[in-house]
C-alpha cells in the first residue's frame, strides 16, 4: 500500500492549494480517507476525512474553507483549501482507513501517505 500525497507550498494568506493523495495497493473506492496536519511542536490533528459513500467531516478550524473530495476512478482524494491563515502551516499527511466509515482519532488509520509541506505567510 503506498499513500503519495502532494500539492503543497509556500503561499500567502488568502491563498488557495489543492493537495492530492494517490493511493495505491488498496480497494481505494471501499476505504475512507482523511486528512491530518502537524505543524511543529505540537501534537498531528484531524482536518477532513471522507468516507467511501462520500460523507465528509472536519475540524472547526477548516469548516468553510477546506473541502475535501475523492476521484475513485483516479484513487486519489484532495483537499482544496482556501483563504488559508499562517495556523494552517503545517505538514499534512492524508491517511486510509480499512473500513468504509472513518474516525477522527489518527490511531485508527492504518495506512499514511509522506506528508507534504503548507506554509501560510502573512
């Protein structure tokens, strides 16, 4: 199974970016997905996660301005994020779930993508 997730940068606040996760190795149309973020010093937290049949949820801090999407023609899911904020620096790192239904908790994926680098300049 391989989770090769791409897409972020160094963008100003008020931009938009699109990460893609292509996963691989997995019945990726069966699997939920999500998405979580690191930022330094501190603990790796949910921000999305979308379901096999396509019911999204995520952290308040997101709500309005991330949306998350899957193509399982293509097996790969995105988050587009816009009017990001220096808070949303991080590295984010999508992740799959064995079941159709997802969680919030990261303890209960078991497969993560590398991570890909967001920083949100002010």
């Amino acid at each position: 199974v391989q989770l090769q997730a791409s897409g972020g940068g160094l963008v100003q606040a008020g931009d938009s970016l699109r990460l893609s996760c292509a996963a691989s190795g997995l019945p990726f149309s069966s699997y939920g997905m999500a998405w979580f973020r690191q930022a330094p010093g501190k603990e790796r937290e949910f921000v999305a996660t979308i379901w096999s049949g396509g019911r999204t949820g995520y952290t308040d801090s997101v709500k309005g301005r991330f949306t998350i999407s899957r193509d399982n023609t293509k097996n790969t899911v995105y988050l587009q994020m816009n009017s990001l904020k220096p808070e949303d620096t991080a590295v984010y790192y999508c992740a799959g779930s064995r079941t159709s239904a997802t969680s919030r908790v990261a303890y209960t994926y078991a497969y993560w993508g590398q991570g890909t680098q967001v920083t949100v300049s002010s």
